[in-house]
C-alpha cells in the first residue's frame, strides 16, 4: 500500500487519518445512544487525539540538526499551509473568536481582517526570502545579515518577549480545556497539557511539530465546521451558512430595534452580582459605528495585527521548512486559506448562536421569555452552575431582557451545540479541537523560544565549538525548561495581569519588522542601525504601554492608541531610528551586498547551508 | 542594467502592486464602512460582509495571484528553480 518514501505518501497517511477520525466521531455517536456518559466521551476525545499526536511525535524523532530545526526542509507546499494555519490558530482564536464577534460586532472584526490580511505582507516582503536564506531561527537571520552577536541577541531579546506573552495564554487554554473534559483541577490541568505538548515536540524538534500540527488541524477545522453547518441546516437558515445567512443578520438587526440594545452600568452590574467578565449583548450585530475615530479604531487595530502577523518568528520559521523558494510563497497562500475556513466560520457561528438565543421563533430563544422557564432549561442550569452564564432582572418584571442575560465568551463556541440541541459527541468534538488549537500553538511558540536560545544563544554566542549531539540535548533542555516556567505562570492564574494576546503582535511589530523587512528590501541597513532601531522600538513601545495600560499607569490614549495598539508607537521609533542611523554610520561591506544580492534571487544555493 | 537589477526592479514594482490590493482591502474600504454598511452583497450589509468574509477571501486570492506571477517573473530573467 506504501510505495516510496513518507513524503510521497503523505495524501495516503493524513487521508486515512482523517478517515480514522470521522469513524472516531461515529463511534462516539453510537456510544453516546448506547448510554455512555458525556463525561466518559469528553475524555476519550481528548485522550483519543492527544494519544495520536504523541504518537506521531515519537514517530518523527531525529538526531540531525537539520531535520531537528528545519524538518529536513522538505514539508510540502499544501501541508505546510496546514501546519501553519494550527501554528497560528490559537486555543484563543478556537474558542473566543466567535464570542468576541458575538459581542463587539463590526468593531471587534478588525481583528479578522488584521489577522488574516498580515499574510500578504509575509508572501511579499519576507517569507521567500528568508526561505533562500536558509536560517534555522529569525535572529538567525537578523545575526548574519547585519553580522554580529550584538545584533543577534537584540533579535533574540524581541522574539523572547514577544513568544512568551503569547504562550503563557496558550498553556493557560491548554490546562483549561484538560480540566474541563478530565475533570481535574485546573493546575493539575496545566501540567497535563504542558506534558501533551512537550510529548509532540520534544523528540523530534520542528519535523515532529510540524507532523503534529497537521493532524492537529485536520481535527480543528473539523470541530469547527460541523457545528456551524449542522445548526444552520437545523434552523432552516441555509444549506450553506457562508453564503446564505443574510436573512439572519437582517433579523438579528430588527430583533435588536424591538429589545432594545441597552449598556449596563457597572454599578449595576455589580449590584446584581453578575461575575467577572461575563457580559451582555450591547452593541448591533452588523452596524458600524459613524465618526472618523470609530473609523481609526478599526484600521489601526488592523494595522498593529497585520504587521504584528509578519513579524512574529514562530509563523516565519514555518516557512523555512519548505523545499524551495516558490514553494515557500505558494505555501503562504496555502496557510492563508486554511485560515480562511476557520475565520470566516467564526461570524456565521456568532450569528446563529445569536439568533438560536434571540429569536422567538425558534424553540431555543430565550430573550422575552419568563425568567423561571429560562432558569429550569437543562443547559443553563448546567452552565449557570459553572459561572459561565448569568441572569440579573433588573427591572424586576419577571421577564429576560436582552440586556439581563449574561455570557463568558467563550461559551458562544463551548455551549452553542447545546443550546441548538445537537448530540453531546459534538460538545466532546469541539473541546478536542480546542485542545488541537491549544496545543499547536504552545508548541509552536515554544520551539520558537528554544530554538532560538539553543542555535543563536548557546551555539553561536557561547559554545560554537559544540557537536551535534550536545547541541540537540541542549535545545531539548531548553523546551523543557521554557515549558515548565510557561505552566509555570499558567498555573498561578495571573494571565489576566500579563494582558491580551495582542500585546504579543504589538511587541514583534515594535521590534522586529523593520529590521527583517530593511534586511531585505533595503542594502544600505547597517548592523548599528537595526541594533539601535530594535532596541529603541522595544523601548518606546513598551514604555507607552507602561503609560496608557489601565492596570500600570493608566493615562488617557493618545489619538485613540490604547494598549491594544501600542505598536504603532514602536514600529515607527524602530523605522526612524534604523534609517537614521543606518544612514549616519558606514556602508554594510561589499560581502555583506553581495549577500543581499544573492537573497533576492531565487535560483542558486541558499546563503547558510543545510547544517550550520 | 544587469539582469540581476532588471529582475528585481520588476520584483520590487510587482511588490508595490500587490501591497496596493491588500492596502484597498485591509484600510480603503473600511474608511467608508459607515457609508458603504447601506448596500447589501449576497443579503448581508456590504462593510459587515467585507469584515466577515470579503476581505479575507480579496487576500486569499491576492496571494495565490501574487505568488504565481512572482514564479513568471522569475522565469524570465532565468532565476527559476528547478525541481528537486
């Protein structure tokens, strides 16, 4: 049945994996009419994939440098869009892209265009060339093309703190899912899942990651597709939601006019005992807000995640494990529209479980009816227990208004199944694809850390001297070292005081994507300019961050730049900077030219070998 | 001009071109989100589809596009890969 190498036959391989998994959910199904429990098929979906991916991950094992950093630079254009597309959706993007949509409407979804429109800038301006670079980690190239460890170590410095802000969040989601389908507390959680991810990671570097995030995304995009379309058949709002849910943004926006869209006031809200972070419906579902600053609030945040997205080093390296140059750039487009499914997805999941609760009409909705009936639904009474969802009648009359039914984010995606009435083994489905999306992203975030300190730290600044054999015991050391302090934080709760995941696109733009695109499109960058624009973008993002975020000094944004945005700040401190001081101090050296040169063609050999 | 310099001039301005598609799809429209939410695609307000869907499939199709006039481009002053 398999003739010729694993690359040839991976269609064969992930196709009967897929297969696999349907006949999994199947099972499933017909186990849960046979009267196994929901709790028994909320842990062997979570058991069942992670055991797999594990699996793979001892499979991909490797004892060469270049397979360990690179995957042996030869993952498949189509497949490495796979990957990257689990590398980059996160277990938040899983579970709370669709609740965000849910509540913040047309504003919240610039971080849909910002997310996904952050791609082009990858395929135009760096991917392909830092594929014919042929570096193993993104201060790699940053080290070789301004030369020095002076330069390197700045790179490293910005890759660190962007990585880490984003991957204590992941550990976070991962421990949070584990809890939840296991039934084990929540620390204990954490660690469980930071030994699944490690599980994937450890033995096999970046071609055990990558194997992994392809199987984690075939389980993701499937826990999110067959929920959205399910619901939209069952209610009658179109075979195929995408395309056909116009009749239902309509009626949400009618719906909105007859309840009325009322904000709470925090004093009531407090009043009522509504708990932390659970909220109501208070902005339109498809209005947009009119003004010129409601306009630049949507377009900066888009800019700040579009240029967040081209430089953060765990996505570019996804890119050097391609086997050519034109294949990196196709492998973009690839990623780009495996993202696609899922993002798209998210608005339509948003609006039905929006008019699922709203409508009257349907047996779902619950706004305008009595508040008793609504607290005796089987699915609130669960997830009132929890502290997920909350019901405060302000005004007293016995009836649920729309302002008056409260809600985590997260739910939108975690309860959605049930409210519409669908089968536990797709509650089961989804938590396992949320723990895919987890999983992938911590690994990928945590490899992206090691990698850099093991290659740019340990091997090129302290011990260039060392063979591979301690080079990869060293890098391994690191993952789990990297790993554990991740947990580590995770488990004492205090993400919420760390900030958003955003923070993480707003570090990498300060930092990094100035150096990497001058790197390429400009000869005349020297090693002082990029060193001072690195450092002085960092600095300035950062301190503006410490000014305006509400938990350090909390001053007032300027022009609407609040913490979410501080990149735009840094970025063009970074800019000016770098070109201020490129220009002041002396020309990069004619090898350093030639260099350049060579980047930008795609033919010939790539400027640092295969193992270097 | 060296082949190598006409190559990238050509490079460089598909670059710009391709940085002015995502800059129409990811800003331009979005300055006239008030004004455009009026009209109506496929059923749904124009800038709510734009931000659900519209603008991430314009990117998806940019970059497909992007990539394989890149690869035509490269042909032509004879810097294409060759297959391993």
């Amino acid at each position: 049945m398999f003739k010729g190498g694993f690359i040839q036959n991976l269609p064969k391989i992930y196709g009967l994996y897929t297969g696999g998994f349907i006949v999994f959910i199947l099972m499933m199904a017909i186990a849960e009419q046979a009267g196994v429990t929901a709790k028994t098929i909320g842990i062997l979906f979570v058991a069942f994939t992670v055991a797999i991916y594990a699996l793979i991950g001892y499979l991909s094992r490797t004892v060469q440098v270049d397979a360990y950093y690179l995957a042996g630079r030869q993952v498949p254009t189509v497949f490495n869009g796979m990957a990257t597309a689990a590398d980059w959706m996160s277990g938040a993007s899983f579970v709370a892209l669709a609740g965000g949509v849910y509540f913040g409407g047309y504003s919240y979804m610039a971080f849909l265009v910002g997310w996904t429109g952050g791609y082009v800038l990858v395929s135009t301006l760096l991917a392909p060339y830092l594929r014919k670079f042929g570096c193993y980690t993104v201060p790699d190239f940053i080290g070789t093309r301004y030369g020095g460890n002076g330069v390197r170590f700045c790179a490293v410095l910005v890759l660190v703190l962007a990585s880490f802000t984003y991957v204590t969040a992941q550990i976070n989601a991962t421990g949070t899912i584990a809890a939840r389908a296991l039934g084990i507390p929540f620390e204990a959680g954490v660690w469980v899942g930071l030994v699944s991810i490690l599980l994937c990671s450890m033995l096999g570097g970046m071609r055990a990651v990558t194997w992994t995030q392809v199987a984690q995304y075939i389980v993701l995009i499937i826990a999110y597709l067959i929920p959205v379309f399910w619901i939209s058949n069952k209610i009658g709002a179109g075979v195929f939601p995408h395309l056909m849910l116009g009749d239902e943004v309509a009626r949400i926006t009618e719906l909105e006019g007859q309840f009325g869209l009322a904000k709470n006031s925090a004093a009531d809200m407090k009043a009522a005992g509504v708990p932390g972070g659970l909220k109501s419906i208070a902005v339109a579902h498809a209005g947009v807000g009119a003004g010129g600053m409601a306009v630049w609030k949507y377009i900066s945040l888009a800019i700040c995640m579009m240029v967040g997205t081209a430089s953060l080093p765990h996505i570019l390296m996804r890119y050097f494990t391609t086997p050519s140059v034109k294949s990196a750039r196709k492998s973009v487009a690839w990623s780009l529209f495996f993202i696609f499914l899922l993002y798209s997805s998210a608005p339509m999941l948003a609006t039905l479980s929006k008019i699922s609760l709203m409508d009257p009409n349907l047996s779902t909705g619950i706004i305008g009816k009595s508040i008793a009936d609504v607290q005796s639904i089987e699915w609130v009474k669960q997830w009132s227990s929890q502290k997920q969802v909350f019901i405060a009648d302000f005004n007293g009359d016995g009836i649920l208004q729309l302002n008056e039914w409260f809600m985590r984010t997260g739910v939108v995606v975690l309860a959605t199944p049930e409210v519409a009435g669908l089968p536990y083994v797709i509650s089961g489905l989804v938590a396992a694809g949320g723990m895919a999306a987890a999983m992938s992203t911590a690994d990928g975030l945590i490899l992206a850390i090691a990698n850099a300190l093991s290659h740019d730290v340990y091997y090129n600044m302290i011990d260039p001297k060392a063979d591979v054999r301690k080079r990869l015991i060293v890098a391994r050391v690191l993952l789990v070292v990297i790993g554990a302090a991740g947990a580590y934080i995770a488990s004492m709760r205090i993400t919420s005081i760390l900030g958003a995941v955003a923070w993480a696109f707003d570090f990498a733009m300060s930092g990094l994507f100035f150096p990497l695109v001058l790197g390429v499109w400009w000869k005349r960058a020297t090693r002082e300019g990029a060193i001072a624009g690195m450092l002085s973008g960092l600095t300035a993002g950062t301190a503006y961050l410490i000014y305006v975020y509400p938990k350090f000094l909390g001053n007032p944004a300027w022009l609407g730049i609040d913490h979410l945005r501080f990149g735009l700040i840094g970025a063009p401190v970074c800019l000016v900077v770098m070109v201020v001081v490129s220009l002041m101090t002396k020309a990069p050296d004619a090898a350093t030219q030639r260099m350049v040169d060579e980047v930008r063609v795609p033919s010939g050999k790539s400027i640092l070998g295969r193992a270097h | 001009m060296s082949n190598k310099e006409k190559h990238w001039q050509k490079t460089r301005g598909h670059m710009i071109m391709t940085l002015c598609l995502w800059a129409f799809f990811s800003m331009v429209i979005f300055l006239f989100g008030y004004e455009i939410n009026s009209m109506s695609f496929l059923g749904y307000p124009l800038a709510y589809y734009m931000t659900a869907q519209g603008s991430l499939l314009a990117f998806v199709i940019i970059i497909f596009w992007f990539a394989n006039k890149q690869e035509k481009i490269d042909e032509e002053f004879g810097f294409g890969e060759k297959e391993d």
